[in-house]
C-alpha cells in the first residue's frame, strides 16, 4: 500500500475517534462547509496544515457534500532546506500544491516590536488575494484545540480581555471570503501522535529568524504561547478536564455578570451600570406594591 494511503487509512481508523470524528463534528457544528464551495486549504508545511488537508481530502472523497479544494503553500522567504520539506512531503502525502512566492520575511526583518504579529496579518492578507484570484470563497486553517485554548488564556493574562479563536471568520478586508478552522476540537497531543505513527516528518517552524534566535521572545527567552502551553500542562496535572473548562468558559458567557463587554459588530460598549439603577427602581417600585398590598396603612 502506497504511503498515503495508509496515512488515509489511519485517519478514518486508528484516528476515528481522536480526529476524524472531531472534524467532522466542527465542520457540522459551525457550518463550516457548503455545497459549491472553493476552499483553499492552506499549507504551511507543518504537522497541523497536513493533517487538516488530508482530512479535507477524505471529507472530498466520502462525504456528501460538493466542493473543492486548492492546496495553497505560500512561500514567505523559507530557506531552500524548508521549501524543499514542504515540497516532498506534499508528494508524500498525495497533495498538489498550489506554491507561491512572497517576500515577508524580508518585509518584516528590521521590525522590532511585534514581528511575529505582523508577520501573521501580512500572510494571512496574501493567503486571501492568492486564494480569491483562484476563485476561492474560503481559506482553511489547521488551528487546533489547543490553540484556542492558550488563545483564551493569552488573552486574559497578557491581553486584559475576554476573547477567543473563532471557529470561522468572515473576512473584513477581504469581502464575500471566510476563514475556517476544522481541526478546531482536534487536540494537539492527537495530532502529534498521527504524525509519529506514521512515521512522519514535518518542518517544526519555517521562520527563518528562528532558526538563530527566535523573534518571538520575551525577556526570559520562552514565548508567551510556550508559556501559557506549560501552564496548562501544569493544570492538567492537577484536573485531567481544565482545558475543556477553558473551552467551555468561552461558551458560557454569563453578560449580567460581566463588568463591562464591547460589540466588534457595531462598535458599541456597554457597561453593567447602563441597566442597573433602571432594575433598582423597578425591583423598589415592586417592593412598595407588595409592602402595601400586604399592609395597606403603610399608604
């Protein structure tokens, strides 16, 4: 049996349970997938963009539903070690790439505050106009579970806020494009060890600053994700179920608890004193009637 195939076949059943049946429960849950659709399944090379083009791929093959797929591989300045890496394994794996060239790194060499974020924003921008100039309406990322979890975490501990990895996104810069996530109940540990059983051999980061030193770094030299990667493996050790708390928090939003929310939607803020006198007044308004129903000398 040829080598794809049998990377094909673990996913459907060695995998069932920890990937496949996820993704299809993602795709399911958050509609990701319609009939007529053209989805440019972006490959950065790694374990996670892999995987989720292969599952699109045995989705395409034994679903239901009629849509297609481009394997776009953006070239943001790889060294030829890398490019090459992605190149084999694609052909190893059975998936045509659609590769293209940028210049990035380049772009983001002399940045000295927050490279890796605008690193990602420009990919991402180029990622949408390849995929719409080849008739594309979505893009597929391999964010997993994992991702949106420490997403959560950052956010509250560096960021100050309440925010999380979406399952799909529509596009602001990029209008009639959507973004979506299919690998997003997939955990990370499931993903890793579908790549070690078959003996795969994926690029780790294809930055080339990282391959000297890592641009990513805070002071004590560990990104923020590896250290919020450590501290939840910290609390698994305590509770086995603190990563599908975190997931769940982001699902079990209560607003009358919250201080204060803003709508990305329109713009707006509110805060929980806009609503609170007006449920005083009438919680007192409430009190006096019943106090003179039940003793009415009290009027």
């Amino acid at each position: 049996m040829e080598k794809y195939k049998e990377v094909e076949r673990s996913i459907i059943t060695t995998y069932r349970k920890k990937i496949w049946t996820k993704v299809i429960k993602s795709i399911q849950e958050f509609d990701m997938i319609q009939d007529g659709d053209k989805i440019a399944v972006c490959i950065s090379g790694g374990k996670d963009s892999m995987l989720l083009a292969k599952c699109l791929q045995e989705l395409k093959k034994h679903g239901k539903m009629d849509f297609e797929l481009v394997f776009l591989s953006m070239d943001p300045g790889y060294n030829e070690i890398n490019r090459q890496k992605v190149i084999s394994n694609a052909e190893l794996l059975n998936i045509p790439l659609t590769i293209f060239k940028t210049e990035i790194f380049n772009s983001v060499a002399n940045i000295d505050k927050h490279p890796c974020y605008v690193c990602a924003r420009m990919r991402r921008g180029y990622l949408y106009e390849k995929a719409k100039e080849l008739g594309c309406n979505k893009i597929a990322l391999g964010h997993h579970f994992d991702d949106v979890i420490e997403t959560i975490l950052m956010g509250m501990l560096y960021g100050a806020q309440m925010q999380t990895m979406m399952p799909k996104v529509l596009s602001t810069s990029h209008p009639g494009m959507e973004l979506i996530r299919p690998l997003y109940y997939v955990k990370e540990s499931s993903i890793i060890g579908w790549k070690e059983k078959n003996g795969l051999d994926f690029i780790q980061c294809a930055c080339r600053f990282t391959e000297h030193y890592t641009m990513c770094d805070n002071n004590d030299g560990s990104s923020k994700r590896e250290e919020i990667k450590k501290l939840i493996k910290q609390l698994r050790e305590v509770y086995d179920k603190v990563d599908m708390n975190i997931f769940r928090s982001a699902q079990n939003v209560n607003l009358d608890t919250v201080i204060s929310y803003r709508s990305q939607r329109d713009g707006t803020s509110h805060h929980f004193l806009e609503d609170y006198n007006k449920i005083k007044m009438i919680n007192s308004e409430k009190f006096y009637q019943e106090t003179i129903e039940k003793n009415p000398s009290v009027s």
